[in-house]
C-alpha cells in the first residue's frame, strides 16, 4: 500500500492540504482561502478558528480527493506563516482575542518606546532580531493589555500563547501538546537563538509570564499525534517549521552559502550561514534555519513585507485585473513603466530600511502613464526589493551570490523572473515544484520516521523547470535601479512629513 506524507500548509491568506510522494511530487492539493480582517488602517487580523476549520477541511478533502486511507498517511508536517500571535484559554481551547497578524503595525508605538529605551543591541544580539512590531512579542502585550483581564490570567497560568504551528499542534493533539519548534520560537523575539531558550529579560519587559510559552523542539522531532477521531487514526506530527525556513529546506538548502527567495504574500530571501550566526550590519536579520538537530545551523534573512500582497492589491482593492496571472500578459504588453515606480510600503519598509511610519507611493507618474504601466511597475518593486535585501546579504556574508533559488507563487510569472535576473545580474533557477514550502515541512516530517532515509535522498528528487539567466545592458540595469533607489528615498521622506 502507497504513502504519503501530508503538509499542512498555512498562509496568510489561506489555508493548505498537499500530499507527497516518496519522489516529491504532489498528489493531492486542497486549499481554502479566509477573510482578512481590518479592524483599522496598519491593523491586520485572522479569526483563529477560521485558521482551524480551513485547515481541517482542506487536509480531509485532499485525503478524500484521492480515496486515500488514514493508514496510507506515514506522518503530517507543518508550515506557517510566522510570527502572527494568538493567545487563547488553556482549559477551553478558545482564543481570547483574534490573531494578530505579521503584518499588523499596531504595536510599533510600544517598539519605538523600546527602542528610545536602549534595547535595540540586547534585542540583535540576543535573538538575531531587531525590535519591531513586526514580531509577536509586542504582539502577546498588546492582548494582555487591551483585553479584560487577560495580564491577571496570564499570571495564573491560564493563557497560553502560540505562533500558528503551535495553534494547530494544540488542537491536532486535542489540547495535549503545547509546543514549537527552533524556527518559529526565533520569530517571536523572545527566543535567545544562542542558548535555545526563552529570553527571561525580554519577556520581562513585555511581562510575558513563562507559563504562557510553549515547549521547543527541533523542526524535525515527534511533535505528538493526533487525535483518532480527526482523520480515523493517530498520525504523527513529525515535521514542523515556519514557512520561510521550510521553503529553503524544500529547496535542499542545506549547505553553508545556499540562497533561495519565496514569492509569497512576501518576499523572503534566506541564506544558510552554517553553525555559526552571522550579525548583519545591513538591516538584515539572524534566525534559526530547520533541521533536525538540536545544535541547528543559523540563516541571514531579508523579509520584504509586500510581494505578491501587491498583486492582490491589483486585483481585490484597485479591481484592475481578474486574476493574478494577467500580470505577466499586462506586464509584458509595456515596454517599460514610462518612468513610473511603486514603492509598496503597505505596513511599513523591511529589510533593509526598517521603517515602520513609511507608506506605499508611485513616483514619476506622468499623463503617459496607462493601466500597462501600473501593473508592470507593481511587479517590478517585488524585483528591487528582492535585489535590495540581496545586495545587504553579500555584504554581510562577504559572498558574490551567483546564483538564486526561487519559489511560492509569483515565481510562476516569467516575466518576474526575468525581469528579476536582469535586475540581479544573477541567474534565478525554479525548480519544478514551486510548493517547496509545503515540501520543505512533508521533507521534515518524513526524515524522522524514516520515510525519506537522508538528505541526499531528498537532493534526488529536486529538480529544475527553468533557468532565468540575465538578458538586460548591465548600464540599462543600473540606470532602473538608481530610480527604485529615488524613489524609496521619496517614499522615506514621505514618511518623515508624515511624523512632523
């Protein structure tokens, strides 16, 4: 009888089911989207269990789409988006407040305040990150402070506080497992990446009780089991990690110097450093990669924090286009964006300017400028932020990065990708299977019960759809670039007039 190994896939947006072969291919895919919610601007919100119930449905109806048995399930692996914060009722399961999303900027008065206090070195040097509101620390106060009651239970040990893979590990295991791994604990803020534990200090200054944290384990560990009546037996929960570090496990980035960049609602560049923690000088940040050691190796990363957000933004809020992929077929109709650039700070700039007070903008629209030109010039800010957070990262590595991995949706778009290579001067490889985050945790899972015996066996199975390599006048290059770089300087002046 046939296995498979099951990845939870749970994003920002939605909520997936893919099974995979022993061969790495997918043979059954389900996905949910659920609403957003916006309770003011920079506030982003998610229904928990809305989270849950999307991310049942979606794992049942791939099981069933295919006719497959609870036996023929070897083991579950888990992938999330990061750093988005529910707290919830240790007895009850139910969460005292929605989920506070990555994106949300509620909290960035409370990180200023940190940051006029002196804590940005202590942050960096302790959890590889620096202090903004981007993280669920100040995420976790934030519902202790605003909703009733909620400090005085914490300090009774009635909260309980996770990121998303540790909300579906809860519930899988009928409230019996409160746990996390390396990679999504290094997200939090309050994760010392050195010593592999909690952050008594920081937590402190948050007034974080320890009893609201969960336990830590490697990515790939026995996390528990779920329940029977849930799929119709106990399966194992194997394999768990946040999205970004998964994705570069799907794409084998086991060595020292391996790159790769997900296209997803954000963009997400991440190099494995090896054993030791590389400290950026250049606004980029210090994490945990996955693995299934407990001496794991470290990442540089660069998070731009509006990608393919933007291309939704084209379609759900602009109303310009139908669907994604009429990106490429608008983009490709325009020789250029006739002087236009979109800078899409949505929730603030990440790496590597950290500005949480700047704001989308276009520069250089003139009358000129048609629906063609808007939506080219959208898909091109995806492709200097990307070359931004790169540049910083060969600084910091004292590396020339030759070549780059990339996957997640908008890696599907040719022109991106070209237009990416040009703008890099560097070739973007995609791999055939551009799922690699949710193959990156079924990777995880499979490798702690012996489904895949190691990791050249899991090198097998990659394999390459196509080569992007640069076609673009290194000076044409330059010139677009130096452009992108006025206009985010337009943008964080912008963002300056908004503060006076």
């Amino acid at each position: 009888m046939d296995k498979y190994v099951m990845a939870l896939d749970q994003g920002t947006t939605s909520s997936r089911c893919i099974l995979f072969d022993k061969t790495g291919q997918i043979v059954s895919m389900s996905q949910k989207e659920f609403p957003q919610i916006y309770p003011n601007p920079g506030w982003v919100e998610h229904d928990p269990m809305e989270i849950w119930s999307s991310q049942c449905s979606v794992a049942v109806e791939a099981i069933a789409s295919i006719g497959l048995t609870p036996d023929q399930i070897e083991a579950i692996g888990i992938t999330n988006q990061r750093e988005t914060t529910i707290v919830w009722d240790a007895d009850t399961g139910k969460p005292i407040y929605n989920a506070i999303v990555w994106q949300c900027r509620r909290t960035s008065d409370i990180m200023e305040k940190m940051i006029e206090e002196g804590w940005s070195e202590y942050v960096k040097e302790h959890t590889g990150l620096l202090p903004d509101a981007y993280f669920s620390a100040s995420k976790i106060a934030w519902i202790l402070d605003n909703v009733e009651g909620a400090r005085e239970r914490a300090q009774n040990g009635e909260l309980r506080f996770g990121t998303v893979d540790t909300w579906l590990i809860w519930n899988l295991t009928g409230g019996q497992v409160h746990a996390t791994d390396y990679t999504n604990a290094s997200r939090t803020m309050l994760f010392n990446i050195h010593e592999l534990k909690w952050d008594e200090k920081i937590m402190d200054y948050f007034g974080i009780p320890m009893s609201m944290m969960p336990d830590v384990l490697p990515s790939s560990a026995l996390f528990g089991e779920t329940l029977d009546m849930i799929f119709g037996r106990k399966i194992p929960i194997s394999g768990v990690a946040g999205d970004q570090q998964a994705a570069l496990f799907g794409q084998c980035g086991f060595e020292k110097g391996d790159v790769k960049n997900t296209y997803g609602t954000g963009c997400f560049l991440l190099m494995n450093t090896g054993k030791e923690p590389i400290t950026s000088k250049n606004g980029l940040l210090t994490t945990i990669a996955a693995g299934s050691s407990d001496k794991p190796d470290y990442v540089l990363e660069g998070s731009v924090f509006i990608g393919g957000a933007a291309i939704q933004w084209l379609r759900d809020g602009l109303k310009i286009i139908e669907k994604a992929s009429d990106t490429q077929e608008i983009a490709e109709s325009a020789e250029d964006t006739a002087g236009a650039y979109f800078v899409p700070a949505f929730t603030g700039l990440g790496a590597p300017y950290w500005n949480m007070e700047a704001r989308g903008t276009f520069t250089g629209i003139t009358r000129g400028c048609e629906k063609k030109h808007f939506v080219r010039a959208v898909l091109e800010s995806i492709a200097y932020q990307v070359n931004d957070v790169l540049k910083a990262m060969q600084e910091d590595a004292g590396v020339r990065i030759r070549l780059l991995r990339v996957d997640g949706g908008a890696s599907a778009n040719t022109f991106l990708m070209q237009f990416e290579a040009d703008i890099l001067g560097t070739s973007v490889l995609r791999p055939r299977c551009i799922e690699t985050t949710a193959l990156g945790a079924a990777y995880l899972a499979g490798l702690y019960t012996g489904y895949w015996k190691d990791l050249q066996e899991i090198r097998d199975n990659w394999q390459l759809d196509e080569t992007f390599t640069p076609q673009m006048e290194r000076h044409d290059a330059h010139r677009l670039v130096d452009g992108w770089d006025k206009a985010v300087k337009t943008t964080l002046y912008a963002a300056k007039l908004y503060l006076c």
